[in-house]
C-alpha cells in the first residue's frame, strides 16, 4: 500500500500485516492480522486475538496491555479502551494519563479533551491530567475563540474558559458559540442578547 510517515504496509501470502521502509527492510518481525498507517510516529496494531496496540518506527510495541479499541495519536496523546469499555489516554512511553478509567474520552484539542464519568456527566482533562473544573456537567462543547459551552442538569447554559472559569454569573436558557468577540444568549424569558469574552452583556 501507500507509504505514510516514512513505512508502507504490506501483506504476505497468509494475509499478515507489517511495515516497509524506503530501504526495503521489514519493520517487525512480529507480523499482525491488522495493521493501519503510521501517524505521529506510531501504527495501531491487531494481534491474532484482534486486540489493539501501537508498534514504533523502531518495530517496539508500545504498551504491555493490549486493547479492544486503540486509536490515533494526537498531541503527544492516544485514546485506548479496554474490554470492559472503560477508556483512557496513553502517552508515547506507554504511560496512562489517568488513574481513573472513563466511561468515555475524547481525542485532544488544543490542550483539552472531552471526559465522561458513568453517571454520564462531562467534564474536561489538561496533559497533565488534571481536571478543569470542579463542577461536572450534562453536555459541554468543543473551546471556540477560547470558551467552551457547558450546560448543567437543570438545562442552563453558559460558558467555560480553558482555565476552568465559568464566564458569567448569569446562566442561560440557550448560548450559542463565541464569534468575533461576541456569543449570542437567551435568558429565561426567551429574549436574546450579546456576550461579550468578560461576561458582560451587550
């Protein structure tokens, strides 16, 4: 197949999978039943079991845990999820982020990733696997212009900063996501107004 990141795949007669490099050498000598491209210096890998890892661009397996789902590296970061379906984050040494398992996570952006607990709340994790905020939510969004939407059980709504601060004292019935300096709000009596990134409004 085509080369990504400096190896191609290939498969033998047995329908094993390995890497070649531009020099022709074969990357592992352990050969796989699936094997994706290499991104960021790693490949996901599937063993005889269909179980997942990460080889390197040495043919060194990443991990001494193998999983039921293993996906991309992304900002230094992977997301892995065992058989129980709890998931977590693994570094490029092999190293788990977190000490607690989730029920879900997402991948990283910008220093963030999305985390959710089995009571189905989210909250969000720094690189240093640290929680953002001390509250837990129903439903947050992605950091747009520097805030996030977070939304809490009794359906208010506002807005998150990637320091774990809530921007205004004031929830909202509705927010909509911030754009050139200002984000849309509806209070509870169903009128809109503007938001400006202080908390102030318009």
């Amino acid at each position: 197949l085509h080369f990504s990141d400096g190896f191609a795949q290939i498969r033998n007669c047995e329908r094993q999978y390995n890497f070649i490099d531009k020099d022709g050498k074969i990357l592992s000598e352990q050969w796989f039943n699936w094997a994706d491209d290499f991104k960021d210096g790693f490949a996901v890998v599937k063993n005889e079991d269909y179980v997942c890892n990460f080889i390197d661009k040495n043919g060194k397996i990443l991990s001494k845990q193998w999983f039921e789902k293993a996906f991309d590296f992304n900002e230094g970061f992977a997301v892995v999820k065992k058989n129980s379906g709890l998931m977590n984050f693994i570094d490029a040494q092999g190293n788990y982020l977190l000490k607690e398992w989730f029920d879900r996570v997402g991948p990283f952006k910008a220093g963030l990733a999305k985390v959710q607990r089995s009571d189905k709340k989210y909250n969000y994790i720094g690189e240093d696997g640290k929680l953002l905020s001390d509250e837990w939510f129903v439903c947050v969004g992605y950091f747009i212009d520097g805030f996030a939407v977070v939304e809490r059980t009794n359906g208010e709504c506002n807005f998150i900063d990637k320091n774990g601060k809530i921007l205004s004292d004031e929830w909202f019935m509705y927010v909509y996501d911030f754009k050139d300096g200002f984000a849309v709000v509806k209070n509870e009596d169903c009128v809109y107004n503007f938001i400006d990134k202080n908390g102030k409004i318009l």
